[in-house]
C-alpha cells in the first residue's frame, strides 16, 4: 500500500495549506517555518508522484488532483478526531487560528469581549482580527484572507452568504456642551434640525438623510461642518462639540461610561435601525474550530438583541 510509506503529518500540512491556500498561512497555523511546510509539500508531491500545488504569483494553487486527495484527507482527519474525543471522553478544544473581520466600534464594543472569552476557555486558539467596512471584507473573504466577517451593509458578492444577527440602534446626538447652546430652541422639525451643525461619516451626508427620512418623512439641508468615514473619529468631534452626529447606540453608552455626557434627540420615537450580519464565503470547507467559534459569536451577538 502507498500508504504505508508516507507520513500521515504529510496530509494534514496538505489539508492546512489546501485550506488557507497559503504556504505561510499553513505554517502559522501549524507553527512551523514557511520553507518547512514548503518543504514537506514537495516531499508529498514526490512521494505519491503527483503535482498538488501550481505556484502562481507565489500562491499555492491546488490542481485537480489535489481537489479530490482533499476531499478524502479532510474527511479523514475530521472523522478521526471524532473518534479520538468519543472513545477519550474529552471535550472539544478549539486551536488553531480563526481569521475574523469586523467593524470597528462594533468589533471592540461587542465581539471582542465574546473573542476574550471563547479565548479563556480554549487556550490553542489564535485569533487574527481585521478592522474594515462592508467593501473590504467582500475582497478578504473572496481571496480567502478571512473565515468570516461582520459587515452593516449588503453590497456583497453573491458567493457570500450573510445572516442577519442583530439590530444596532442609530442615534442622532450632542455634547452636553452643545446641546446648552441649543436647548431652549428645540422642536421636532426639519427648520430646526437646517439650524444646527453636523458631523457625518460620508460626503453628502447620506446617514443623516437616512435618519431625516426615517424620523422626519424627508430630506433636510443640513449643515456638514466635518466629513470623516471613522466612528472614532466621529465621536470625538461630537463629544469636542463640533456638532450633532449619528452613531450607535452601544457607543454612545459606552462614551458615557468613560465620562462623556451626551444629548439623545428622540425623534419620532421610531428607533432608526442597522442590521449587523454575519458574512462567509458560501461552499469553502472550513476547520471545526473556525465553526465552533462562528457558532459561539453568532449565539453571544443575538442574546444581546
């Protein structure tokens, strides 16, 4: 049998490397060197006689042979380790590296604290974390860069699927500063809202549009005094009191809890809405800790709602 001569650690730096489609990604998941795993790669290849990889701009590309020696490794190692937990009678440990983007405030505010303990609990976990919109976690997930996102928008490609998590609250706020200046002037009204100055992540102001219709049925012409595609920065020119500006309702709460006072404009009464989604690469085979912690996130985030 073929089988006999080769080293089965062979195949499992196989399956890592056909996963992450990355010499170098393999080796950080195995915590070994780059050229080891390059290495053990070719010996494989000679072993069995066939080309697995294409290198193409220093990828490695897996051939056809290859698509079907991974259907029967990756299931073999999946039912083995099965095995090896029931007849042990040890519990599931996750390991290995999970790659996971998100937005930023909602990242830190909300998914890092469950990252922390999901981390605690499964000491061989790593996670690598991208801080990024919707736009660039289509292109991460796509190339295979990322297991899975968090986008608050829905231009994705059709190859990624997305479920939807949780509703963040938008609010339109001030500074206790500037809502002083303000206070004794303020109706629910498009006149008044024209009045005031505003922050807003984008040119043209299309999140404040989207809260004007929401609450007020139609478009004010509102002043801009600062565009910036940031929440961070958003918020720090609200709490400066540059003006009013939208943000999330979990980060006004936790602007709060670090000493800044805020002014809620209440609107029609209607909370304005973001849906927050969970998005990965429909078809890609993934390992059980990168599911396990998926689950883990997906079940943590909706409790919050």
């Amino acid at each position: 049998m073929i089988i006999t001569n080769i080293n089965l650690n062979l195949f499992n730096i196989f399956v890592k490397v056909y996963e992450s489609q990355s010499m170098t990604k393999a080796a950080e998941l195995l915590f070994m060197t780059q050229s080891g795993v390059s290495q053990h790669i070719k010996h494989l290849e000679d072993e069995i006689g066939l080309k697995l990889f294409d290198r193409i701009k220093q990828r490695p590309v897996p051939t056809e042979r290859a698509h079907q020696l991974y259907q029967v490794a990756q299931k073999m190692f999946h039912d083995l380790e099965h095995v090896l937990l029931e007849i042990t009678g040890k519990e599931r440990a996750f390991s290995g590296a999970v790659n996971i983007g998100v937005p930023l405030e909602f990242g830190n505010n909300l998914v890092l604290p469950l990252l922390a303990k999901i981390g605690h609990e499964h000491e061989n976990l790593h996670f690598h974390i991208k801080y990024g919109h919707a736009v660039e976690m289509n292109q991460l997930l796509l190339r295979g860069d990322l297991d899975f996102a968090f986008v608050d928008e829905y231009n994705i490609d059709r190859q990624i699927k997305t479920e939807a998590i949780l509703q963040e609250i938008l609010v339109l706020c001030c500074s206790k500063m500037y809502h002083s200046m303000i206070k004794d002037r303020i109706t629910h009204t498009a006149k008044f809202y024209g009045q005031l100055d505003f922050v807003d992540y984008v040119e043209g102001a299309p999140v404040l549009k989207m809260w004007s219709h929401h609450h007020l049925g139609g478009e004010v012409a509102f002043k801009v005094r600062a565009s910036l595609m940031d929440v961070q920065g958003m918020s720090r020119m609200i709490c400066e009191g540059l003006g009013v500006g939208i943000l999330p309702l979990h980060v006004v709460e936790r602007l709060e809890r670090e000493g800044h006072e805020l002014f809620i404009f209440k609107g029609s009464g209607k909370p304005l809405t973001n849906t927050i989604s969970l998005a990965y690469l429909e078809g890609r085979t993934y390992s059980q800790s990168v599911l396990g912690v998926r689950d883990l996130l997906r079940t943590g985030l909706r409790k919050k709602t």
